[in-house]
C-alpha cells in the first residue's frame, strides 16, 4: 500500500449506518450501507431513539464488511474520518464514539467530518477530474443549500431554506398521499406516469434577487388540494399530485441555481444530496445547463444518499489542509457548512 493513504470512514448521522474505506481521497474500496429504512417506515418517519439503537448494533459489523470486502485489516487504516454534524446527535454519538475508540487504539489521526460537506465531496468521488471552484446545489431530507464552493474546504453560502428542506417537503407530500416513506425516490417514480401541468401548485421564489429557499407554503398547497378534493369527493389522482409538487420543487431550484452560476460567474454546477437522486431535477438541469452552457455533475445515485464514501474523501481533503480532531471531539447536531 506504499504511497497511499487509507481512510476508514463511518457515517451515522441519521438512518443509515454506513462504513467506507477509501485511499487517497477517491478510490472507494468499499462503501458497506446498512439501512434503517424498513425499521423506520412504520413510524412515517426517522424515530431518533430507535436509529441510535439500531447503529449501536449495527455498526461492528459494517466495519467488519467495510474492510473485508476491501481486503484490508485494521493494520493498514492510515486515518479515521467520521461524521460529528449535522443530524440526530444519538445517532451522530454511536460514530462518533466508535471512530474515536478506533483512533485511539489504532494510533492514527481522527478528522471530523461535516455530513453537508460530505454529499458535495461524493462528486470528487464520482468525477476524477472535478476541482472547486463551482456552484454546488445540495438537497436532502435537512438541507436545502445553494454555495458557491470556492476550494477545497473554502464556501459562501448564498442561500439556503428558510423552513422545509427540499427532502422534507418529497417526504411530508408523500405522507399525505398515504405512499410511505421515504417519500422522495416513491413521488419521483410515480411522476413519470402524471402530468405535471396538471395542478398549477405555487413555485415560491421569495424576495427579488433572493437566492433562499422556501417549500412549507407548497407544501400547505398540497395538503390544502387533497383536504378540499377529498372533502368534495372529487376523486384525486395520486400520479398528477406527484408529478406537479415535484414540477413545483425542481423548477425554483433550477431556476436559483442557474441564477447563482450566472451571477458568480461560475462555468460549472454541482448536485448533491439526496434528492440529487430526483429524475426530474436531473434531467431539467441537464437541458438548462446545455442551454446555458454550464458544465454538469452529480454523483451516481448510491453516492447521493447517505453513505460513507463521502465523509471519507471529505475526511482525506481536511487532513491534507492539516485539520485533526483531538478525543474531546464532540457530536454537533446543528453543524452549519464552513464550520470547522
Ligand atoms: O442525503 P440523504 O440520504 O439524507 C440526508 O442527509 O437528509 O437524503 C434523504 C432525502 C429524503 O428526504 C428522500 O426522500 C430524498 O432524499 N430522496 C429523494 C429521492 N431519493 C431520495 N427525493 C426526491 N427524489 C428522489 N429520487
Ligand atoms: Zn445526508
């Protein structure tokens, strides 16, 4: 393994307990994901209490499986990268700890990682040859986010979700159209059977020249549709709903992200996230992008969700710019992109 640097990584943030091993930064030797989502279904949604348990039990064995099936042993781990924030700080802790006891035992450095930082650096996973500086679009289940990632590490956040984040929004939609959960990847599949000119639901673009976000009044648009229909027994087609929210989401997200490349003089865009998944909002950025003349990526759709790869490049980045973290490490749930 001479002239390589191995990252173990581990990601709890939130439902999936997920353990990487990644050299020097974008070489994946693997990226085990152990998913909660069967267990959380039946509550609509992430129970915190019972996600921190499920990582507890889960998590030695996803090391396990994260280095065997990169065919390594704990002898060649060079560093430990972990995620300390944002997200369920139960959840955040079982990581945390396991990443720390590691370290230590181990006698390599510790980097903590920020979980908004890490969908951005499943790019550098995805795409060799992407470097900073572009405009980056990141949409999950917490986090609506336009920046302007100037270098590695280096961002300006120019807007971001004043409520609702774009994945909330897919998942709270999807609970009152009775689909489960989670909601967005089942509102992107029906879509493509409804007419998303069907519904004119309310795109919200905020004040002139504002690059911020805002999906609760949408949202309430979509709840107030179904409520007066089933009311007037007007039979609702569960297919157009779907396909017009999600024309309602993905058309302001086009549009400010497209706006924030123009007016930061940017050539290329980034998408990353969760609902970077969406096959609407891929496509529709694709034309716009073409149209524009702006470069496009965005991560296969494995990278796009929580996994553990991420944190293990965006780990690899810290510690090339001298960042380690010391025991007294602590899980922050409300990590804001930037902080160290
Ligand atoms: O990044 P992620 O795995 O977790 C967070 O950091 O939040 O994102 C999960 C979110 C969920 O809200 C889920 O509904 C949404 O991403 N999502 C999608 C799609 N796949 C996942 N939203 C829209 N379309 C999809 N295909
Ligand atoms: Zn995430």
């Amino acid at each position: 393994m001479e002239g390589s640097l191995i990252t173990l990584a581990l990601e709890s943030s939130c439902d999936e307990t997920s353990v990487a091993v990644v050299r020097n930064g974008r070489e994946v030797l693997s990226n085990i994901i152990s998913s909660q989502v069967d267990l959380h279904k039946k509550f609509g949604g992430v129970v915190p209490e019972v996600a921190s348990r499920k990582h507890i039990e889960n998590i030695s064995c996803v090391i396990d499986e994260a280095l065997e099936e990169a065919n390594i042993t704990f002898k060649d781990v060079d560093m430990i990268g972990v995620t300390y924030g944002p997200g369920l700080v139960g959840a955040l802790l079982v990581g945390l700890s396991t990443a720390k006891a590691l370290a230590y035992s181990l006698n390599v450095p510790l980097v903590g990682v920020n979980h908004i930082e890490g969908h951005i650096y499943a790019n550098f996973i995805e795409h060799k040859e992407l470097k900073p500086p572009f405009i980056c679009l990141i949409v999950s289940g917490g986090h609506t986010h336009l920046v302007h990632m100037k270098d590695y590490g280096v961002y300006e956040v120019l807007g971001k979700t004043r409520d609702d984040a774009a994945g909330e929004a897919f998942d709270k939609v999807a609970r009152a159209l009775g689909l489960g959960y989670p909601g967005g990847p089942l509102i992107d599949n029906l879509s493509k059977k409804g007419n998303k000119e069907a519904i004119n639901f309310p795109r919200t673009y905020l004040e002139d020249k504002s690059l911020d976000f805002s999906f609760s009044g949408l949202k309430s648009a979509v709840l107030n549709y179904l409520n007066n229909n089933r009311q007037k027994g007007i039979e609702i087609s569960v297919e157009d709903v779907a396909a017009s929210f999600q024309q309602a989401v993905i058309d302001v997200l086009v549009d400010k992200t497209i706006t924030a490349a123009k007016r930061c003089s940017v050539k290329k865009i980034v998408l990353a996230g969760g609902v970077a998944a969406n096959s609407g909002l891929r496509e529709l950025l694709t034309a716009r992008c073409r149209e524009e003349g702006f470069e496009l990526k965005y991560p296969s759709l494995r990278l796009c969700t929580d996994n553990a790869a991420m944190i293990g490049c965006a780990a690899y980045y810290d510690y090339i710019k001298g960042y380690r973290a010391d025991m007294y490490l602590n899980a922050v749930p409300n990590l804001k992109l930037g902080d160290k």
